[in-house]
C-alpha cells in the first residue's frame, strides 16, 4: 500500500515541479505575436496554396497586417471573406480581380498523335526532357498529370491522357501554371467562358499532321465576332481583355472547322465521351 | 611521371558496359557519303545565341559559303555544305524533340565549292589569324555539347592554362567514328592538337586514348613526337571520355565543383575537333561535315561515314543499306547518354557523333521498384554522389535536399542507372531535378 | 547505285519507336536476379543443415519459406499492391529462408508461421515493403520469437555425430540424458534421440560461467569445448544449435558464392569477424578464465551465418564502403560483449539488429567525398 502511495506521490510531485517550470519558461520565452495576424490566417482559406506569391497563409496574413499588401491579393477568398478582413483590419479590401486556370488544350490520346511510346518516370517534367515527350505536337498538355498532383484544390482531372479543369472547384492560384514544363495552363478572367483549345504556334499543316483538334487560324471566329478574338500567329485567341468575353452564341457562330473554339462545358463534355453531347452534334 | 606508370590512368568509380559493340564498326574506313538531293542545315546547333542567318530563299549558295552568321562571341558560323539553291527556313525536329529552325538547300548536284579561304602556315602565322580562322571556320566541339571552339581557346586572362587535353577516349560502347578518325588521320588530329597549344601558349598536351584503340594509339605515336604530343593510354573504363574524369585520370587534378576544366588549369578538346581546326587552318576549309557511326544490331552495313551537315538520318540509315528490322530505339549519341529520338526527320549536326539504333528486344520497358539500398551505384558514381539517395528525394520533389547532396554535380553519365538492379531512372530524376533547380533559382 | 538495289533497302518506319532518358543499355542483374542468387549462395548451408539435422530441418525449411511467401502475398493483397510482382523478386523466400536457418531444428511448425508473420509483417510489410525496412526481417522474427518463446527458441536436438553415450557427453548432456541413454542402450540398444535435447557450444559457455564463475574448473571446462578435435568438428557442423549455424565450412562456401557475385561487401563479414576475433582474443589473452579463445568464438554460434548472410543484408547495411567497416565493426564488438558479459549465450542477432538501428546514422557520417570538393574547403 506504501508503494502505492509513494508512487501516487513521485508522480504528482513531479508533475507539479515540471508544470511550475514549464510555466516559469513560458513567461519567461513568450513570443510577442500580433492576435490581428491570428485574426486574418483564421480567416484566410488556409490551402497554403502559394497563389499570393508568398509562402503560405501565416505569411500573407503578416503581410496584410503590415499593410504591404491588400487583401484582395489572395486569389482563393471569395469577395465577402476578402471584404471580411478588410472589415477586421478597418482597411481598404484593394482590387479584386479573380482570374481561373484554364489548359489550352484538346489534344487527348484520340485526337494528338504518339510518335512513341514512352518508358520512364510519369511526370510532365521529366518526359519534357527525354525528346520533347512522346507526343506528336510539342506545345500541348503532356498528359502525366503534374498539374493534378499538385494542384492544392483538387480542381484539375486527367481524363483520357489530358488534363481538364473544373472550373468551379478552380480559385485561380496559378500553382498549375508554375508546374506545366509546356506553358499550356493559362489564367484566364474567371467569367471568360469560350476558349480557343490550341497552344501550338506552329503553321496550320504542321499541327494537322500531328492533331485533330488544333486551331489552324482560319480566321473564321474573328469574321464572326472581330473584337472577341485575336489571331496571333498561326492560332487565334479569345480576347480577354475585350468586354464582353465570347459566349456559346460566339461558338456556334464562328462554327470553328477543327473543334478547336469551345466553351468549358462543352471541353469536359467532350473529353468525358458524353454520349448526349455526341448525340446532340 | 614515367612513361610506363603512365599507362593505364583511370579515375574512381565508373563501369564496363557488358555490351561493348564497337567491333560492328570499327573495322569499317571512313566513306564518303554521296551527295544528296536536298540538306537541312540546323540554324541553332551550337551552345549559346544561334547564327543569323545571311541567306534568304532563292539565293544560290556555293559549298563552304557563309549561310549563318555567329550573332555575338558565343556563337558560331554556319556554312553551306554543298553548292545549290536555298530553298528557305523551315522547322525540322531536333535532336531535344523541339522544332528547331533550319535552312533547307536544294542541291545542284555540282558540289561546287566557293573560293576557299586562304591556307595558314600554323607554326609561323599570328595566334589572333589562327584564331580569327577558327571563328570563321564555324569550328564547335565536336565531342557532344557544341560549344564554340573559339571560346574555348580564348581563356580569360586571369585564368592559367597549361595543359591541352585531347579527348580521344571514346568510351561510349558502339561508337567508333573517333577511333577510325585518328587510325585514318591521325596528322590532322595532331596539326590541330598543336595548332590549338599555339593558341593557348601551352607546352604539354596530351592524347587520351583508351587502351582498346591500340592501333589509333600506334598510328598517334608514329608523328605525335614531331608535334610536341604525348599519346596516353587510358584504362577501358565508362565515363573515361568525360572531360572531369579525364583531366583526373592524365593530370591528377580535379575540376571544382560547378567549375570549367580551366578551373584545373585545362582546356579540353575533341579529336574530331582537332581534325577539323586543321582543316580550317592549313586548307582553308570550313565545318560542314563531320565523321558520324552508323550502327547498331539492326543496320545493315554499320560502320562511318562521311557525312554532310544537314544529312537526314533516314537517309544516313540509307546509306548504311538499310535496316533488318524494324528498331525499337533511335539514338542520336552512344547508348550511354545518347538522346532517343521520336522521328527518323533529325538530322546530322556538328555534334553528332553516331546514330544508334537498338533492336526492339534490348528497347523493353524496364518497371522500375523501390531502391533496395545495394550501394552499386555509390561504387560506380565517377563523381562520388549517392545517386540512390538522390533518386529517393527527387521522387519525393524535395529539391532543396537535392541540390543539398550535390545534385548540380552529376554528369549524367548513366553509370547510375546502368547498374541499378532495381531500374530506377535515375538519370531520368538527375535531369528533372537539375531543370527545377534552375527554374528556381531564374 | 542502280534501281533494283535501291529497292531492297529496308528502311525504318519509326512504329516501334521507344523513348526513354539514356542510358539506352542496362546492366542484366535485378533484385530478381540478386535474391536468386542469395538462395543459391544459402544452398550448402541448407544442405549442412538437413545433413547434421534429417528431414526435420527440411521440413521446416520448407514450410517456414513458404509461409513468408504466402504472408507477403497476403498483405498484399490487403494493401491492394501488385501480388505478383511483389513475391515474383523472390525476397521474401529469403527472408523465409534465413528465419529457418536461425531456427532451432525441432522447432513446431506453428512457431514457423509466428516468425513468418513477424518477418514479412512487422519487420518489413509495415516500413512499406522491400527496401524501406530498418531491421532485417528475418533477425526481427528470430529475436522476437525468442524472448516471447524462450523454452521452445532453445531446445536444442542434437546433430548427426553427436551421442549421449560418446566420451564427451558430459559436456553436451544433462547427467539425467546420459544415465537414461547409458541404461537404455545397455537393455534395447535403441537410442532414442528424438527427445533428447543437449546444449550448443556457446550454451556450455555460459552456463558454465554462471555456475562455476572464474574457477579453475571453469578453464578446464573451456579447454575442453575448445580443444583442437572439437574445433574440427565445429568447422564441418557436428555441433548443436540453429539449422543454418551448424557448418562453418557450409557457409564458407556461400559467402565465396556472394563475393564472387559481387553480392556483399566483402569488408563486412572480414571486420566483423576480425573485429570477434581480436576482442575475444585480448580478453582471451589477459583473463582466460573469462572466455575460451577466439576461434572458437569464430566457428560457433551465429557468428557466420550473420556475418555472411544477415550483416550484409543490402537493404540494412550501409551503402558506402567506409560505413560499411564501421557497420560490421560495431557488429563485432556489441557480439563479443554480449558473449563474454551477456546474459544471453549469443549475441550476433542482437549486435545486428543494434547497428541496424544505426545505419541512417553511419550513412550520414561515412560519406564520400563529392568529386571536385577539395579546392572549394581549402
């Protein structure tokens, strides 16, 4: 029974002595820590995405209450949460401009050629290195799904070799963009809802030996709509910074020969093999 | 150093390749190629700016003319290798799997070659004319990187050179078109040898030479005294060719980490870069063809030729009678850093020293498992890296302890991977983990 | 060139085309090929062991490999990873095999499958397969069947040679075994061996330290397991203990296989044993009533089978050379103390396991000197 109680007594002996310490220490150490950057990192999204260009949300929280930058420079709060902690700070919320990724691409394995197969790591960098990957154009998505794995958000899915972005899970960080060895994945304005699905510069007979799906510039979208688009090159781009952006009436206007010019939906629609959109053709 | 300790230098690590393949081709004297209808000459081939183009479509050209001008000091002439008309700039696949711009001659059949430049007296000529005709001659290293010789042989004047290196190691398992070069002409190799010491105002220069090239060695040895040349011969060892590990293994000098071999007070050069500034010098003749192997198990007739700047492989492959069957593999290079090609389109550049094509049988896909930790590739790492730690970050994208463990160092030499009983990519993880870095750090 | 010729020549389509980063050629060995070899190289050792132990210690052999192979599937399975590729590199056969050699040759064959289980489950499946294992799985089993099992981890049947009514049974035997051999060979002429258990070299070591201490008895008593005619008998395997210890010669023979096969690193048996062989032989030298001398240290016991096979494990052991010495030398020393101090009789799997232990430690400190690193420190 003494055992018993000597023990019982050791332990909470102990414990008080180590708790007496560790608050002596606590005192002693503390970090001076300002409660307004709890506040905001609270109220920030806390994916860590990096899309701000700072190292995480604690970071951009300081920043923010250090008045370096203003809160609207978090690509993943929505206007109320940005306008919430330009409320809690009593600052101003700064410019929002939402911006969403978007791969300029159509090119699935039906539609872009292989000119070999590929043996080696499955990632988009490291088949950009080994001759320029196995597919037949060298501007398109690669298809190894770099982005997928990294994207913070879970927005980008690799369907049939291709990589497609779900536009409302997508908040714009750009993490994608960094990531492409090929420079596919765009940021686009979040409203823009038609895009030109083509990356590659090169002159029209070159992509359409390579791609079914390539833009080859013909110009028939600008005659349809000239202040929506642009041509640049050989391939033809959505004029984002034009208002209004195109829309399905643009689309079904321009009647894009290849399948190039395509609202997002219909992008999804069509790598998903949708037999009612195939049906509806 | 005696002569006879000098032997058989080697540096640490590295391996023997269990297929060496060289015997295919290195029987057969260099043939001259016949002339082709119609030549792509790859505007960009060289490191650093590509040379502008002086020629637009519809100008006739004669050989040896001024195609491409070098567009600053590192960059490098290009000219015509054959008499025709320009038929304009178009996109061929490169050697990397990008399109690159290239000038496409339509030949006369004539090969006419335009007034050549006028010959040099090496020994007596002034160094700034020996090497003014080398920048106009268009001279790269003809080894494999390309860079300009011209750079190369005008060393900043804070940095000492004392040793010229010739490179004549050809460690690369099938490829012989070095070998065969200093057999058939081994004066030219050691005019330029000595040429390019006059340069630099270095008295020692070296000849590597593997020890499995004993008559190259032999027919070296018989002018190398006239010349100031010592002939070395280099244990078989895979990356003996490797300009770190062959200053290592002829002077005993390391190369500092992420330095130039004139870090070690060393200049490096091809022999087949030799051969050609010998050309350029005494005859007067610019780099518009080089000497390339053309071989493998599938080709018919492997051996090498003489082949045209811009010559198509499909047509190199043709040359050489065809093929048996159907290659699971292109390889512009040897087997152990040779890129794979996707398309038969590429063409002979200054840089290609052999076009490689494997059997589908040795092209399988190898499934790659978890490091089992066996250490081989410590042992064969010619740098002294820990490629199996390497490879296990990188797969985890921690580049940061990437670069910590000296990634920036390898030479992708492949030993790594060849040894690897677990077919890890490890050169594969290298390259990936090297673009990232440099990404990073722009 | 004429017309008919140009037409024969084959050309190239490029349908085949494979791409992939350089090197373009590949050496021919594989883990495959490398566990192949390691159960070809453990071949003698096996053959010893059913020699000196009958079909018993086959038996286990058998079962115990099978029962790692059919665990690794099983966890497979449950993880959802490829089952056949995963058995199809042969290392858990390995592992199944060395845990039979480091069993006793009577052992029941539930034991086998508990040690199947704690090999493939807790010494490798649960670190993430082949490769990410600390421990050697099969040392993981031994050591823990042992100290949950202990009665069962030391019973010892005797091997073929070795008899209770021979004349130097009393070093081998209880009293009690060789009175009932003694009375009933003397009526049936039957030796019932079966149930008879006798004690290993190491064993007799031990205990008699612990009942004699530092007398004079206890060096005749060393003298005597060490005398130059059992030493013989040690190096060919007539001695009691695990399947896989028995011959020395045996697994000789496999670690000349390994080293010829560029398997192991030959430093790690040489220093460990070397490392055995010089510290007993100080002790041996300075205080011989403490411990017999050091060859035979070097011929019984685990000290080979480890040595060989277990201390070079490619997964546990260090990647560079130098860390390799220290790596089998630390083996060495915590075996010799554990052999002279220890409670236990043997030390070898313990001292392994220990150093396993420390092998991140051993990388981190032994590496090379990166190529081109001296002018930048000077």
């Amino acid at each position: 029974m003494s055992t018993i109680t000597l023990a019982i007594i050791l332990m909470a002996g102990t414990g008080l002595v180590l708790g007496i310490v560790i608050g002596i220490f606590a005192k002693l150490f503390r970090v001076e820590s300002d409660p307004r950057v709890d506040l905001v990192t609270e109220l920030l999204p806390g994916a860590n995405c990096g899309g701000c260009g700072m190292a995480g949300c604690s970071d951009f929280a300081k920043a923010v209450v250090a008045g370096q930058v203003p809160p609207s420079k978090c690509p993943v709060s929505s206007s109320e949460q940005v306008s919430a902690i330009a409320r809690a700070l009593g600052i101003e919320a700064g410019e929002s401009f939402k911006q969403k990724a978007v791969v300029l691409c159509g090119g699935d394995r039906e539609q872009t050629m292989r000119l070999a197969s590929y043996n080696g790591v499955a990632d988009c960098v490291s088949a950009s290195l080994v001759a320029g990957g196995p597919k037949g154009c060298t501007y398109g998505c690669l298809g190894m799904g770099s982005c997928a794995r990294k994207c913070p958000f879970g927005a980008i899915e690799m369907i049939n070799g291709l990589a497609v972005i779900h536009k409302e899970l997508c908040v714009g960080c750009g993490t994608c963009v960094a990531v492409c060895p090929r420079n596919v994945i765009k940021l686009v304005p979040a409203d823009a809802d038609v895009h030109v699905y083509c990356n590659s510069p090169l002159k029209a007979p070159a992509k359409r030996q390579v791609c079914k799906v390539a833009c080859i510039g013909c110009r028939k979208c600008q005659k349809a709509a000239p202040e929506k688009f642009v041509i640049e090159g050989f391939k033809a781009t959505v004029n984002y910074a034009n208002s209004p952006l195109p829309t399905q009436e643009d689309v079904q206007a321009a009647g894009c020969p290849t399948g190039a010019l395509l609202s997002a939906e219909e992008h999804l629609r069509i790598e998903k093999h949708d037999p009612e959109w195939s049906a509806e053709k | 150093m005696s002569k006879s300790s000098r032997n058989v230098m080697s540096f640490g690590g590295g391996i023997h390749p269990s297929v060496d393949g060289k015997s295919l081709s290195s029987g057969s004297a260099v043939r001259k190629a016949p002339l082709l209808d119609r030549y792509t000459v790859v505007i960009s081939e060289s490191v650093g700016k590509p040379p502008k183009p002086v020629v637009k479509a519809g100008d006739e050209v004669k050989k040896y003319q001024l195609i491409a001008a070098a567009d600053g000091f590192v960059s490098a002439n290009l000219h015509a290798p054959t008499s025709g008309r320009v038929v304009g700039i178009v996109d061929v696949p490169g050697a990397m799997g990008t399109s690159v711009p290239a000038i496409q001659i339509e030949s006369d059949g004539k090969d006419e070659p335009c007034e050549p430049m006028p010959a040099l007296e090496w020994r007596s000529a002034p160094v700034a004319d020996l090497l003014k005709r080398i920048t106009d001659g268009g001279i790269v290293g003809m080894g494999g990187a390309a860079f300009p010789t011209h750079v190369k042989l005008s060393p900043p004047p804070e940095k000492e050179v004392d040793t010229l290196i010739l490179n004549g190691a050809e460690c690369e398992p099938y490829l012989t078109a070095d070998h065969r070069l200093m057999l058939e002409q081994p004066e030219a190799v050691l005019e330029g040898a000595a040429i390019s010491a006059r340069i630099l105002g270095v008295k020692n220069i070296f000849l590597g030479v593997e020890v499995n090239k004993l008559d190259a060695i032999e027919a070296l040895n018989k002018r190398a005294g006239d010349f100031g040349v010592t002939v070395v011969g280099l244990k078989v060892q895979y990356p003996q060719g490797s300009e770190k590990q062959l200053i290592k293994a002829i002077t005993g000098r390391e190369v500092p980490t992420g330095g130039l071999p004139m870090d070690a007070h060393c200049v490096v050069q091809n022999v087949g870069t030799a051969a050609a500034i010998a050309d350029a010098v005494l005859r007067g003749i610019p780099l518009v063809e080089r000497i390339t192997t053309i071989t493998g198990e599938v080709v018919k007739n492997p051996g090498n030729w003489l082949l045209k700047l811009g010559t198509p492989v499909i047509k190199a492959i043709e040359f050489a009678g065809g093929v048996t069957e159907e290659p699971g593999k292109l390889i512009m290079g040897g087997p152990m850093m040779g890129f794979a090609q996707r398309s038969f389109d590429v063409t002979i550049c200054k840089n290609s020293s052999g076009v490689l094509l494997l059997p589908v049988s040795r092209s399988i896909a190898y499934d790659s498992t978890g490091c089992i930790r066996c250490g081989r590739c410590v042992q064969v790492c010619p740098m002294n890296l820990l490629p199996c730690l390497l490879g296990n970050v990188i797969e985890s994208e921690r580049f940061d302890l990437a670069a910590q463990n000296h990634v920036m160092d390898c030479i992708e030499c492949g030993s790594c991977a060849y040894v690897c009983p677990a077919h890890r990519p490890l050169v594969q993880h290298m390259r990936r983990a090297k673009a990232e870095i440099r990404k990073r750090k722009k | 060139m004429s017309e008919e010729i140009k037409n024969e020549i084959k050309l190239p389509t490029g349908s085949q085309l494979v791409l992939s980063s350089s090197p373009h050629i590949k050496d021919s060995d594989s883990v495959r090929r490398i566990m192949y070899k390691v159960l070809l190289a453990l071949l003698p050792a096996c053959a010893a062991g059913i020699y000196f132990f009958g079909w018993r210690a086959a038996l286990v052999m058998v079962l115990t490999m099978v029962f790692c192979v059919g665990v690794e599937a099983l966890w497979c399975w449950l993880a959802k990873k490829p089952v056949c590729g995963t058995i199809s590199d042969g290392s858990a056969a390995v592992t199944g095999l060395l845990l039979a050699l480091n069993l006793p040759p009577n052992i029941p064959i539930w034991v086998c499958l508990i040690g199947a289980f704690l090999a493939i489950w807790l010494g490798k499946q649960v670190f993430g397969g082949i490769g990410n294992n600390p421990f050697n799985p099969a040392l993981v089993a031994r050591v823990g069947l042992l100290i949950a099992l202990p009665a069962l981890m030391t019973w010892w049947s005797p091997a073929r040679g070795m008899s209770p009514t021979s004349e130097d049974a009393e070093l081998w035997y209880s009293p009690s075994t060789i009175r009932a051999a003694k009375s009933v060979d003397t009526v049936t002429h039957a030796t019932p061996l079966d149930a008879v258990s006798c004690a290993t070299p190491l064993g007799v070591v031990s205990t008699t330290k612990k009942i004699m201490g530092k007398s004079i008895e206890a060096q005749e008593n060393f003298a005597a397991v060490a005398s130059n005619e059992q030493m013989v008998r040690y190096f060919l395997g007539c001695k009691a203990g695990c399947i896989g210890e028995t011959s020395v010669l045996a697994l000789l023979i496999g670690g000349v296989i390994l080293v010829l096969c560029k398997l192991i690193n030959w430093r790690v048996p040489v220093v460990f044993v070397g490392t055995v062989a010089v510290f007993t032989g100080i002790v041996n030298y300075f205080c011989p009533g403490v411990t017999p001398p050091p060859l035979f240290h070097i011929l019984t016991g685990g000290l080979m089978l480890g040595a060989i096979f277990m201390a070079t494990d490619m997964v546990t052991s260090p990647i560079t050379s130098t860390g390799c010495i220290v790596f089998a030398f630390g083996c060495g020393i915590i075996t010799s103390v554990i052999r002279i101090w220890g409670n236990y009789p043997e030390g070898v799997s313990f001292s392994i396991l220990f150093m396993n232990a420390l092998v991140p430690l051993i990388d981190r400190f032994c590496t090379v000197r990166p190529f081109g690193y001296v002018a930048k420190r000077g």
